[in-house]
C-alpha cells in the first residue's frame, strides 16, 4: 500500500489535498524562480479552490520558519559534529543550505499549511 490518500504524500508531492491527482503548481520545476509559487486557483481534477481567502498562504510563512530552522539544525549537526567543520565553516554551510533549498522550503510550506485545512477524499479521486 503506497502513501496516497495521506497528508504526507500530498505535502512532498505537491499535489491537490483534496484528490491528490493534480500538482498545485503551474510549473513542477521550483527552481524556475519567476514560477516557484504560481499555483492554479482550482485543483483542475476536483475543482477545489486553493486560496480559501484572499492572503491565505500569508500562515505559511510561518511554516516555511519552522521548515527552515529544521533544515538549519539538521546542516549544522552534519557540519559540526559529524563533517568537523570549524563554526565559520559550519556558519556557511547552514547558509548556504537554506539558500539552495529556499524554493523547495517554500513549496513545502504552502503544501504543509493547506493539508492543515482539507483532508483527503476518495470519491474526488
């Protein structure tokens, strides 16, 4: 049995919360960076609108700060305690983590914060 039909799969796919059979996202690259947030208004498949209100994805933010900390702690152990690197080394490869990984963190974010609203529903697939 795969992960369809769990909040999981529709956070790191990317994917209508509701169906799950559509990307969110006009563009599936998010490192095309004129196009890392455009998404569609309605899930093409089950017509479920993705901006429940206008600023909707503003409490993603606060998302992409926990994400981004996560990601921040995890560079920091792998360049300090297990690469060895010195704190300014470290300092820099934290950085330079989260600027590679900024579309990505952003992405997850939006995803995590409307799985927070929508559940998952068989009969829309």
């Amino acid at each position: 049995m795969g992960l369809k039909g769990t909040k999981i799969y529709s956070i790191f796919t990317g994917t209508c919360p509701v169906c799950q059979s559509h990307s969110m996202y006009t563009h599936s690259n998010a490192y095309n960076f004129s196009e890392t947030l455009k998404m569609h208004e309605n899930c093409p498949h089950c017509n479920t609108k993705f901006k429940i209100e206008p600023s909707f994805f503003y409490g993603a933010m606060y998302v992409s700060y926990a994400v981004g900390v996560a990601i921040a702690v995890a560079a920091f152990v792998i360049a300090y305690f297990f690469i060895g690197l010195d704190r300014l080394a470290t300092f820099f490869v934290i950085t330079g983590t989260l600027l590679v990984l900024l579309p990505l963190i952003l992405r997850v974010s939006r995803n995590i914060w409307i799985n927070m609203f929508f559940a998952f529903n068989k009969s829309k697939v």
